[in-house]
C-alpha cells in the first residue's frame, strides 16, 4: 500500500501577514491609515444624543453641540473614567454625568462645577478628541499625528453631479455582501476590489447569476498603478463585437470605487466606498454617490434569490455564498502562510506591495501617496466605470 | 493652520492599580480583604439545597446540614473534583453524588461508602472549607490565615434597635443603582460613597432630582478618618436658618454606611451594607438594618422616572444614568493612570490612602485596623445619620 | 479557641496533567490518538452538502463525491483560506465557491478555472486532507503519520451477529448521560468507564435507581490487563445462589465497552462505543451495535425520573445527578493535583498508567498496543457483556 502524500497531518502553524492587518494604534498599518482621514458616521449620527463609535480599534464618543459642531472625544471622562456615552449635550459641548465637567468639540474643558470657582486649573484638562470634518453627507475623522493632519480630499465623481443627479450618503456596508458590520480583517475585503476573477465564478455559477448576465463571462483582466492606488480592466466582449470595459479602483488607502455589478446604464461609477477597519477583526463601509432619486444607494446591494443576506437561513448562506461568506469564510485574519497565489491573483499581490511600499516610504519618514497638504491640490479624479466600447 | 492639541493619538497605554483593585488570593488587596469577615448570603440561603457562592475570586458551596449548622466547601470534591453543588445533603454534613463521600461544614471527611470499611484513612481527608457565622440574618465567612482568625464584629446601629424596630436583611444590593451583581471592580462603588459631590450632578440634575430635593443641593463637604475608616460631612443650608448635616462613612474594609438619601426622617442611619467583592470584576452588596416594616429596605432602592433599573430601556440607561452606569461606565476595572482628582475628590484620595496604609501595615506584619481580637472590643460605633441643626 | 485546621486558605493553585488529557497535534496523548483510527461522522453523515467535522482539536470538512467517495478535508481553500464548507460538491470533488479551484477527496487539484489552461501548475497543490474509511455505519479518519497508518480495526462483537440482529450506528453520545457534545475533557469520560464503583452511588441512591434493581446494589470488582485494555469484572451476588458477573473493558485508545447497565438479558456486550475528543474540552460518542429492531441503540440512553437530559429543569439536573454532571462537574479539564485516589479508583489508576505506558512506547520509538498493520490480524476479541453465572 502507497504511503499517503500532502494529509494535512504536520501542518505547519498557520500565520497572517501582521503589518498588512492589524489597524491598532502603533502597528504599522494601524500608523499607515492613521494618516487619512476616516469615515465614523453619518453626518445625521451627530446629534445631541451621544454615540458610540468605534474605528481603528478605538473607542470613541460623538456628538454634536449646541452650535451644530460635531465632537468626537475619547469615552473616558478626563476626571474619573465614567463614560461620556452617559454625558449631556449642551450648547458648547458635553457634560459628563458623574461630576458635571463640560468639555467642547476640541476637549477643552469648560467647567467643573464642583470645583470651587468652576475649576482654577480647569484649562490644563483636556478631553482627548479627533478633528471631525464634514462631506457628502459623511463624517470624517482625522486619528493620527496632529502635525501631520492632512487636508480631506475630495472626489471628482461625487463633486460634478450630472443633470437631476443629487449626492446620498449610506452606513450599510453596501458592497460586503452582508450586514453592516463584517467581522473579519479589512483586508480581506480590499483584496476582494482588485480580485475580478471571483465574479464569474461566486456571482456567477455559485450564486446566481448574482449580477447582470454579462458579468457571468469570465474577463480579460489587467491592473496597473494609478498614482493614487490601483487601477484593474476588465475587459468582456459581447454580442455583436461590441466590448463591456469595466474599469474598478482601490485607492489609498481604504476607498473602494466600484460601479454597479448591476450595469444599471454604462458610464464613469456612480458612487465609492471607504471601508473603514472597526479594528482588527471586523470592519464596515460607508458610501456616497450621485442619485436621481431617494434610496438608489441602497439597490446596489445584493441579493441572493431575491432575499437581503440577513433574510437567509444558515442552509441558504451555504448554497448561495456570496462575499461575506467567502471573506469571513477566510477566518477573522486570515492565514496568509497558507495562502497559494497564482496569475489571477496579480491584483492581490499588487495591492499587499501597495501597502508594503506605503510602509516603506512611511518608515523612511516620508508622507504616503494619498495624503495632501495643499487644498488646492486634494481633489482626486477617478477612471471607474462600465463603459462600452462599440 | 494651527496644529491641535490634545488630541487622543499617541495616548499612552492606560493602566490600574492593580494593588487596590485586585481580589484574589495572594494579591495584596486579597490578601488585606481575607483579614475580614464577609457576608456571603443570607441566612436563609442555607438550606439542604446546595448553593453556588462566589467570594473574593473563590467558587464555593454553601449549605446547612440537618442540625443547622451551615457550611461553606469548595466545590470540588476532595475525592475526585465533582462539583459538591450535586450533592444531597444529611444530618451531619453534604455528600458527593459521585462516589458518596460524606463531609461535614467543617470538611471533615465522615464516610467512603465504595472503600473497605468505609474507608480507613478518610480521617487524612479534608475537604477545604471555611468558617461561618450567622448575625444580623447574614451569613459571614472568613477566608484568611487561620491564625489570623478575628472576632465577628457588631455593629451599634443594628445592636441596638429603636422602639417598634426590627432587623432586617437584603441581598439585592440596595445602594448599587443597578441589579444585585454589579459588573465592575467593587473599589468603583466603595470610592464613590466617599464621593458626596456626584450627588447633585448625577442624581440631581441629571437624573432628577432623583433624591429628595435638598440632596440636589451643592454641598459643603469635608472629610476625616475615624479610626476605622473615612468619614464625610456635608452641610446643606436649609431655609429658616436650618442646616442639614448629612454624615457617611467608609469602615474597613468594605462597609458603606450611607443615611437613606431619601431622608425619610433625620436621625443616625438606618442600615448598613457590606459591599462583597465577588471577583475582581464584580461586586454585589449585602444590607442589614432596622426597620418597622417588612420589606421597608428595598424601599431605598433607586428608581428612575418610577421606574426600577432593570425596567429601563438601553436609551432610558443613557438618559438617566445613575450610580450603576457611571461605575460600570468606568470599566471592568477603571483606569487610573487617566484620570484626574481635585479638590472635590479628597475623599477618593483619601480612600485609596488609608487602603495602601493598611497593606503597609500587613507588609509590616501587623494586623489592619477593624480587625478584633477580643470579642468584648468588637463593638463598631457608627455616627453617620441624617441630622438637622437647628 | 483553637485554629481551624484545612481551610481553603492557601490551597496551592490546582494543576492538570497535561500529557494525559491534550488532544491537539503536537502534544503527547494528541500524537498517541493519532496513531488510530477515529470515527469522524455517520456513513450518512457524508453527502453532497459540505459538513462541518472537528475531531482532535482539528476543523475539518466532510463531505462524498458524485462516485460515494467520502473526503476529509482542511477548511480553508489552499488558494485563498475560503472554507470549503461553502462548496460545491460535484462527480469528481468538491468546489470552492469563492475562485472555483475543485479538489478530489485526496486533496488533488483538479482546475482552477479563473487560470489559463485550467491551472498549468494546479498539480503542485494539494488541500491537505486525511484518509476515511466507512464500517459499521460509521466514517473512520486516520490524522496521524501517513507512514504509521494501521489496518483499521474490526471487532467480533459486530463481526458476528446473531439470528435476527443486524448492525446500527448511532452519533447521540448513548453513554454520556447528556446531549451529542459534552463540555468537558474525554478522559473523564474514559475513566469512568473503569469506575464500576459510581454506579450503585450515583446512578442507585442519588438517581435512581436508574437502571436495573440489581445495578444499585454494591459489586466486589476487580480489574485486570487484557493485552487489549483494561476490564473489570463486578460481581453481584443474587438471590437463590446466582452470581451477576459483569464485565467491562476500556480498550485502546478510546473504546468504551460498556454492556447495557439496564440488562434487558444476559450475553456478550451488544454495543460498543468510540470516545471522540473533539478539542481539550470537549468529547462525543459514536456507538455501533447488534439490535434486532430499528432505534435499539437509543433505548439504552439513560433517562432521569422518566426525562431525557435535554428536559430536566436546572433543578432536576441538581437532584437527579447523573455522568453528565459528574464528569462535567469536575471541570472542563479535571484538576488532577486536587484529587484523593483510594482502593475503589484502581481503575482509574490503571487507566492512566495504560497511557503513560503507551507514551513510553512511543517516546522510545515503538507502535502503541491496539496499532495493526496485517489486516489478516485487525480483529479485536472483546470479553465484555451481563453474565449470570448458576
């Protein structure tokens, strides 16, 4: 009898690539995103009601004050720890519940009401904060070393709406292919932009077709570097010796620009995607796009025979995966030393060199690609889109 | 544009102090807590019906045997480590279900029903246990050295009831502002009965007036030691040239005496509650005091627009926090390299001082204060009560 | 007053024995399980929908090809970590869903459609996997040393049914007195298998009696050595000068040959059972046994004042003790340091002693008992079954 070859007896322990996952303070992609602005809300998230917030393995409070200013400060109160989740929205700022000390947008403490005088040495307290700006109707957060704070892009295909076009903005993680909060690495939905030969195969034969027809077709693909991130064609030639050009993006260092697998009308993409990282194991999207009516946003997100993910029972979700199946099916980090890329794979391994060069030029004590410091400048255009190619 | 200050990048890791907060065995917190008696149920929770106790990290099991005695085994059987909890209790002691070794409240081994007569080394056996006594319709334990061993203490409030006055006892942690096992390190509760300034914030205006209304009144408040632990004085001046004086006290090492804060009538407090570190994440609080009514304890309980915690939803929590979300809100354990006393919190500091007074005194080898050794001293004389100075 | 003597005060912290009760590849009882063959699921347990299997700490998925093959592989994908679960099963293998890569139940590589040709290195990869066998209704995987791997065993108790028995296969853990999954290490099932002497206790006086009159009376038990295992044999002396002899074997590694404690009539034992580890903490039971109708298997489930497990309240779980409680009593993994072995656990002595015995044998390089190699040989004789001796 033959001895048996590859059992998986004497498997080596599995590891995952650390400094392309983890997104805590200190680690180096958790430094690496900390460069950019984030997505933590809704603008309609600040309210006088305080919420919870957590991004970047951070835990975080928002608010907004009386003055129409949204906050967004450690949850800890400055004085004795108890959570401002707890506190009152005032006029200027947040009160904490426990003692009553008042803190505004910024930290800075304003009062301290059982302190003789209000507190002599309040102005020496300061509530740990992030810079909060404000943009298609998103809330974008700035974590990472004020002296480095860079200005907040903006984006072509969200600042020229065509005609009867209007911008909406969305927290559901349209484009997990799931619920709002995934919970498996970022990563693993990242890689997933730049990785087109998964369509024909999970939204085609498994899933569907999930998507149009045409996206059924097994591509041509190619993937090149844009200047701001990642650039993959796909390339599908149809009836009639017409060619369907789908053109995907991620871009540094989190958005995912994405036209409509649905193929609603062929142009430049209609909307795009930051996935924020919650923290290591688990993240979410937000997104903003031009619309023609109330709600379009929303029918981009998948179905599967006709059901929303959540609609599923477990036996469903085995016979209809789709992409949350497939990237928390990865593991909540998954094992990149068991991992066998191949040529079809070339977007994944351009996007990990991506990062690991952003790495490298943060380490030699440069800025990443991405991050801009002249206002004038920080406008990114984008190529996206499903065009035809007559 | 100016850099900002203050923000939460680059926040150091935040850490607590592990030698007050922490309960278990050979901590030294721990070890100063197993100097004490501590209440561990009530009376009436020892019956024939094995009941799972846990007490300053420990797991345990409590029972009564058939001639009253109650005792108080670790829960896995000398024998072979089946939980005690599955035992049928007799006359002279508990009996493991497994193999049927009989053990008595002081752990004894009595019977080995599987071995040759009976078994003729189970004198060698004994089940770990500890002491217990009966006061107040309490039931204390002693977990520490043997040696140390000290007399049960009485208290004057409740050794000496009033005409039409009766004792009685709770286990629903009255005095908790939650449910009877509150999630967080037991010291976040005890600091905060040395805290009288929270009370007009918190349970003033935040959540009420939640007391009656002279309590939502700022104080003036000072604080001295006793000699067996803290105490706090706060004057209110009332109308009439009146002045209400309300006193509270901290004894060591875990009893909170604390004047109902509905001051139903002026006068020395009525009750007193055993705050019993469960674990090191966990506290629940046991009360003894006089009544004239069945049932008038649970009276002073908290309640929240009329309503008990427990019946709050999550918004009403974060609308009307109480003493239970600004402890809980703290933190398993808070962290006390974030925070920042003042004036108004000499009473914390103060705490944590006479706490790390008496681990010095244990590291000398001395005994802690409250710790009585002749039984004709262990009379504790309170002084705090609600009083009215004309 | 004198000092307690034996409280709980400085009891050292508890310890396991490691080497006796790990599981995991690796560690030394790990390795010596993985000499054997193990029962991983029903025959009907692999179908064309992926199932889910862990078995020695190991995830695993199950499943049988288009031509009744059954295949055990690694869950995540070799190409990009997606399970397997989520496959597709087709004539040859199974599919991944996420790229399409199939494999065969050997972990071949048979395409990987989104590559040019199909993959022209798709031979180089190999889905680790481990080889299954089917007897008795029942899948048998070997997970250790491909160049170890033994005849998997046949036993005579199944090899030879009487007129009018046949064989049925049961995955409900007949004998764990719970449910299919028992939260707790397999060894202390395994030992009580050898612990003849809980039965008239726990199953006669705390439960019952539970099984038959006769079961509740206290044996004179031996035990011995059989080349294969360990029996025991527990003699019960009946009225009119009959002799109950009822013999009991734990043959290695994890094979419970346990005769029905109900006794419906006297013969050789009709069942056996095979005590899977699932991980460190957890265990099942696969059963297979001579019956002469349907569903016979599953009347020797034990039952508590007529319930199943599944239907006792908590309360009836405390009064109604049963192995269950027992085993899963003390412990997810026993503390081995805290335990008092007497006269009446020389099984459970023996027991482990067996198994340190077979480690030796590995550690010095040999083949552990119970280990074929000549499938002329690969027949286990059992003595086990209710005697009445006259």
């Amino acid at each position: 009898m033959a001895i048996d070859q590859g059992t998986a007896y004497g498997k080596p322990a599995p590891t995952y690539l650390a400094a392309l996952t983890l997104v805590g303070a200190g680690t180096p992609m958790g430094e690496l995103l900390r460069r950019y602005w984030h997505p933590i809300g809704l603008a309609s998230d600040a309210t006088a009601t305080p919420r919870k917030v957590r991004a970047l393995d951070e835990d975080l409070v928002l608010f907004r004050d009386g003055t129409g200013r949204p906050g967004l400060l450690h949850p800890r109160c400055a004085h004795r720890g108890t959570s401002l989740y707890y506190g009152k929205v005032e006029e200027h700022g947040i009160r904490c519940c426990y003692h009553g000390w008042l803190y505004d947008v910024a930290g800075h403490c304003l009062e301290q009401p059982c302190e003789p005088n209000g507190g002599d040495k309040r102005f020496n307290i300061r509530q740990p904060w992030y810079p909060v700006e404000e943009r298609y109707g998103l809330l974008f957060a700035y974590m990472g070393p004020p002296e480095k704070k860079p200005v907040l892009p903006a984006y072509d295909v969200l600042e020229e709406p065509g005609a009867g076009e209007f911008l909406e903005a969305d927290d559901s993680s349209i484009g997990s292919g799931g619920p709002a909060i995934v919970p498996c690495n970022w990563v693993q939905h990242f890689e997933n932009v730049m990785d087109p030969y998964h369509v024909p195969i999970l939204h085609g034969s498994f899933s569907g077709p999930q998507f149009v027809e045409q996206m059924a077709q097994m591509p041509s693909v190619s993937w090149d570097w844009t200047g701001r991130g990642l650039r993959s064609v796909q390339i599908r030639n149809l009836e009639g010796g017409r060619r369907f050009r789908r053109v995907t993006e991620a871009v540094l260092p989190t958005l995912r620009v994405v036209p409509s697998p649905r193929v609603g009308q062929y142009g430049r993409v209609e909307s795009i995607g930051w996935v924020l990282p919650i923290d290591d194991t688990s993240y979410r999207i937000y997104v903003a796009g031009r619309v023609t009516e109330p709600g379009q946003l929303g029918k981009m997100r998948s179905k599967y025979g006709g059901k929303y993910w959540w609609e599923l029972t477990e036996d469903e979700h085995r016979e209809t995966p789709g992409d949350y199946e497939v990237q928390v099916g990865q593991g909540a980090i998954t094992f990149h030393s068991e991992e066998h890329l191949r040529t079809s794979d070339k977007g994944v391994a351009l996007l990990r060199r991506m990062f690991e060069g952003q790495l490298e030029v943060m380490k030699a004590g440069g800025d990443p690609i991405g991050v801009f410091t002249d206002p004038a400048k920080a406008l990114v255009r984008l190529e996206a889109g499903n065009f035809l190619d007559e």
